[in-house]
C-alpha cells in the first residue's frame, strides 16, 4: 500500500534563502518554538515571537506569510516522523498489516498526536488556506486507502473526512478537557465508528 502514497512536506521549499532572510527564519522559529514550550501555543502573539527573534512583524509575515504558516512550520518535524510510521514503519500502524488493523492503529496514534499537539494544530485549523494543508491531504489519502482496502463501500472520501473530523484537536480537546472522556473511551469510540464504516 505504501507505493501509492509518498511523503508530503508540511511546508513547501522555497526559492534558496538569502544568508539574511535564512537567519532571520531560523531566529523566529527558535523563538516560536520557546515561547510555545514555556506559555503554550494559544498564549503567543507575533509580536512577541517577533520580539523575542529581534526582528519586525513583517519580517515574519514575509517568512511564514501568517501566523499559522508559522505554526505549520514548527509542526513539520513531528509530522513527518508520524507520516514515516504511518508509510514505512512496522505493522500494526505501518504496511504489513490487514486493513482494518492499520486503520484502528492509526485512529489511536493520531489521537495520541493530535492531543500532544492541540494548540498548534487548533492555530492552523483556524486558517482557512492552512487547514487543508499537505500533511492533511495524506492524512485524508491514507484513510481512504485503508477503506478502500478494507472493502468499504460508498462515498469514500466522505467516510474518510468523517473520521478524520472525530481527530479534529478542538474536538478532542472539548471531549476530553470539557466531557471529561478519557483518551481509552474516546479511542474506544472512533474504533467503533471505524469498524461500522468498514462493516465489522
């Protein structure tokens, strides 16, 4: 399965950088990724990411285009090591496995992700442009995949955008934070909406 998905970057390369511009962009992440370790993504302006690299505001919006660019960004590393998992990796979550066993392990480890990484992602789902970024494309491609394979039947994408909705991080967040559910109940809860989509 894994030889029809590839990779997809968070962020797309650019042009080459000048010596400048590249360390300018170091310098803002550096400082965006402090200031969200230490206050929590939710608490951080530009301007304070801006101040703490020593550059103006629209040193950032030209580098990252907005502040969810950023966010975007800062993702990068964390997802390309789960979109490794998810297409090379061992089974369950990684090819090698039935269909339906790597669609419940990828439920699961995609809740783990999005409840490590709640803030970020809730920043980047509010952009419009950022929310149906490359890593969701693949997300999306995966899960239709694995549907497909496990001889599901109907509207597809659909169905996979479906699933993917119960991982939103604003969801989870609400679920677990403000029902009080458990991470065990509510992966119980998308293995079962999973298992009835694929017939079991």
């Amino acid at each position: 399965m894994s030889d029809r998905l590839t990779m997809l970057p968070v962020s797309e390369p650019g042009p080459p950088e000048r010596g400048d511009a590249a360390r300018n962009r170091a310098l803002l992440l550096d400082a965006a990724r402090r200031l969200v370790d230490e206050r929590g993504a939710e608490a951080v302006t530009t301007e304070d990411i801006a101040a703490a690299a020593g550059v103006g505001k629209g040193t950032l919006f030209r580098r990252f285009g907005s502040r969810a660019g950023l966010m975007v960004v800062l993702l990068d590393e964390d997802e390309k090591t789960q979109q490794q998992a998810i297409l090379f990796g061992p089974p369950p979550l990684g090819p090698g496995a039935p269909p339906l066993d790597r669609l419940l392990s990828y439920g699961r480890e995609r809740l783990k992700f999005v409840i490590a990484h709640h803030a970020l992602l809730s920043d980047v789902g509010r952009d419009p442009q950022m929310r149906y970024n490359a890593p969701m494309t693949l997300h999306h491609r995966h899960v239709r995949l694995l549907l497909e394979s496990a001889g599901t039947t109907g509207d597809l994408d659909t169905q996979a955008t479906a699933l993917l909705a119960l991982l939103d991080a604003d969801y989870v967040h609400h679920e677990l934070n403000d029902r009080g559910r458990t991470l065990q109940e509510f992966g119980d809860a998308w293995e079962s909406v999973a298992r009835k989509l694929c017939g079991t």
